[in-house]
DNA sequence: TAGATTGTTAATCGATTAACAATC
DNA sequence: TAGATTGTTAATCGATTAACAATC
C-alpha cells in the first residue's frame, strides 16, 4: 500500500475508472466486480484490482467494491479532491475549444484565465473569460498558485511558453503544440499531439502488409547498392 | 525486414521520427546520427535504431541516417505516400477547431467533410467546408472511399456514430469522446480523451507523498484497523 | 456453509537497454 | 587504416497475466 513509484501506465488508467464508476453511480449501481469493470473498461479484471491495490485495500472479497466508496478513493488518490484551477495558454483555434470544452465537461478543473500574445486575439471573451496578454501570466500564476497549464500555442512559441509558466511555478503541461518540449527534473509533460495521433491511426488503416512490401520493392528497385551514397 | 506485427509502442513513435525528421531537412541537416536524433526525440539511439530496423537497414554505419531518404521511407511506412481522406463526425466546439487545425497543419490529410446531427449547425462552414447532416455521411464515406474518421460528438452519440462508419467501411477511428467504443475485429480506435489527459496529469501535479498519505488517513478513519488483518 | 471475488504472489510476456560485431 | 555508427543479438527490466489463498 502507497509505496512509491506508481507507473504512469498504472496512472493514465485511474480516470479511465473513474469515469466509468460515474457512469454506473449515474445509473444506481451500487456494488461493482472487476469482472464487470473489465466489460466497461476494456482493461483486464487482473490488471484493475493490481492497479487499486497500489494505493490500498478498496474492494470486499466475494462482493466487489462499492462505487460510491471506490470513487471517492480514485478521487482523492488522483488529487481531484479540490477543483484544480488552470490556463490555457494559446487562444486560436484548438485553445478556444480547449476552454469551452473543459469548461462544460470537467467538474474537477477550472481554467481561470486564457492568454495569448497575439493583440488581435487579446481582449476576445471565450465563454465570458477574457483573453489576456500573455505578459500578465506571471502574476496570475502566482496569484492563483496554478500547477496545471494547458499550451496550445505554435511550435514556435510553445518552448518559450513553458518555460514561462515553469518559471513561474507550474509543474504539469499539457502540451498540444507538435514539439517536444525541454524541462527540468520534476516537471511533467503529457503530449497531446493530435497530428501525431492521426498520423498513426493511418499505419492502421490501410493494408500494411501491402504497403510494406512496396517498401521492399521501392528498396530493391532504387538502390541497386546506392543504398547509402558512399561520399 | 518487414516481418509482421510490429507492437503499437513503435508505430506510435514513427510520426515523431518524421516530424523531427521535417524539422531537420528544413534546418537543411543531410545527415543524422541515432546519437542525435535521440536527442531531438527524447528516445533513446538503441531504441530508434532499433524501430527503424523493423522496417529495413536505412542507415550507413559510421555516417548515420541521410534524412531525405529516411522521411521517404517513414512517408510509405506509415502510409502517408498518398493524402489520406478523411471525415470529422462532431461539428461542436471540437470538431470545428480539429477541423481548421488539421486543415492548416497537416499536409498528409485532407479533411472532405464535416456532419452533424444537430440542424442547428448543419449548413454552418468552417473554413469554406459546409457542416452536413449525418444521414449524409453514408454515401460519402462509399464516394471517398474513407478510412478513417474522426469522432468529436458527445459520449452518448459516439457509440451510434462509429457503428454508422464502421458499417459504411470506416477501418480507423480517432475517437475524442469520452466513452470505450466497442468495434469489431480489426477496427482500430485510438483515443484522444482530453478530460483523462487532464485529470492524469493532475496527478503529478501536487506531491503524491502527501495526497497519498492522506488517503491511508482517511482509511484509518473508516477502517479501523481492517486494512490488511493478518487472518 | 458454499459461492464469489478480492488482494497478492509467481510466471509469462513484451519492451527497453546494453553490448558488440559488421562495416562505411 | 582508424574512427564512427549502424544493425542485431543477448541481458535486463517492467508490465501483464495466471493462479490461488484469504475471506466476505
């Protein structure tokens, strides 16, 4: 129980738990098998009973776990036990519906401010919340004591950004921008690169055995050994 | 080379290689070591190295990667030698922004249509693109020949949604909505839920050490000393 | 009690890292 | 040739699955 070191595999599957006990709540089921978690889920039973026993003992041998009971456990180990307040850093395209998205959706997560640098954007009202300057970020994290920063700006800008907001105190990113970005010991980055996710998703969808081996003609017909141009 | 079922892990990393790989051609780099791509990646040499020999020997000992010809074969490889066709089903906040994005910054898309159910939004345009109602998407998806399909609609819909694609000959999903679709063999989903993005990062957000040891805490409140009897 | 299902340990599987011969 | 770096095999590490005793 609560040892350490907690795989970020293991914790990329704890909202996934969450949602679903919401939905059963929603539906008046009160006691839950991680048989039944496993159909809703799509994760093995095994691999769901492992992963809550990491952070305690939540279930009743022979009966399940109570859904009300097990949520507010996933609740609290998540860290969603107060609303967590954040920003949105890019207010173009993908950085509007980010905050009126989350804004609708999520319960858990407030975004108190959307910054931009771009003066035209500046001033715009994203579902009553205006869009700032990104100069008045600084002090708005501290003032808020934000954690969470959301970056949806261009690859260009998007390093800049975050070591902005790093400096200033954030220790979480979730970065839409196409780049990988540089940051210190202790601050963490999930990559939400959704061209990236295409991209792969096309790999799937046509026959690779196909493709494939037009690579290994293509191979066979262009370098007869030029292969590698020997300089 | 070219043996099959290559794991998810690597083909999940192939679209990075190319986007770095552009980056660098662009910077007018011809050569390139695993040593620096690894760098620029994140991931280590052995590892690229290694994902790049499932496909063939595209290297030179001694000299490294030529980075015009590696980007052509991680083009075919991942199947984005031809554009790719493709449909967002979700006009919403989302949708609309998915669509401007990819329509600006993915040059192996082409998004040819956006529907709805909403008669609301149908007859709407994002970016010279008309929103059409969703018993439309049928015969385009036949004309198109679509593979692939993009799901930006609530969670209630989404399921319905991707049953309507999948039988019309959707082989690919990148499914936004919070739900777990459930599709037949040989149907590949891959997710982009925003709100589990979010909340996992959440995590890591606040020190684990003292959340967690809140929970045990609390444990001890309701079970007085139950947490593991030794029977 | 008998049946069910958890929590946990052991076995397996897969992915990453290390090492190095091949070779440019 | 000497130096560098790939491609590939072997070793390690981590995550998933299987199994089962504990126990409700």
């Amino acid at each position: 129980m609560s040892s350490r070191n907690i795989s970020k595999t293991v914790i990329k599957r704890l909202p996934i738990y969450l949602r679903i006990l919401d939905q059963l709540i929603r539906r008046g089921i009160e006691m839950i098998s991680s048989k039944e978690l496993s159909n809703e889920s799509g994760f093995t039973a095994e691999q769901i009973r492992k992963d809550l026993a990491y952070f305690g003992a939540f279930g009743t041998r022979g009966a399940g776990y109570n859904t009300l009971f097990l949520r507010e456990k996933l609740i609290t180990i998540i860290g969603l036990d107060s609303i967590t307040d954040t920003i949105v850093i890019g207010a173009g395209n993908l950085g509007t519906a980010l905050t009126r998205y989350n804004l609708t959706k999520n319960p858990y997560v407030n975004i108190v401010a959307v910054f931009d640098k771009n003066p035209k954007l500046v001033g715009n009202k994203i579902d009553g919340l205006d869009v700032l300057p990104i100069n008045k970020a600084p002090q708005l994290i501290k003032k808020y004591n934000i954690k969470v920063c959301l970056i949806s700006v261009t690859a260009n800008s998007a390093q800049e950004v975050a070591d902005l907001v790093i400096k200033n105190g954030v220790k979480a990113i979730l970065n839409f921008a196409p780049v990988k970005l540089s940051v210190p010991e202790g601050i963490h980055v999930h990559n939400a690169d959704l061209t990236i996710e295409l991209q792969s998703l096309i790999y799937y969808s046509s026959a690779e055995e196909e493709r494939l081996s037009r690579l290994d003609r293509e191979s066979k017909g262009k370098e007869p050994d030029l292969e590698k141009p020997l300089s």
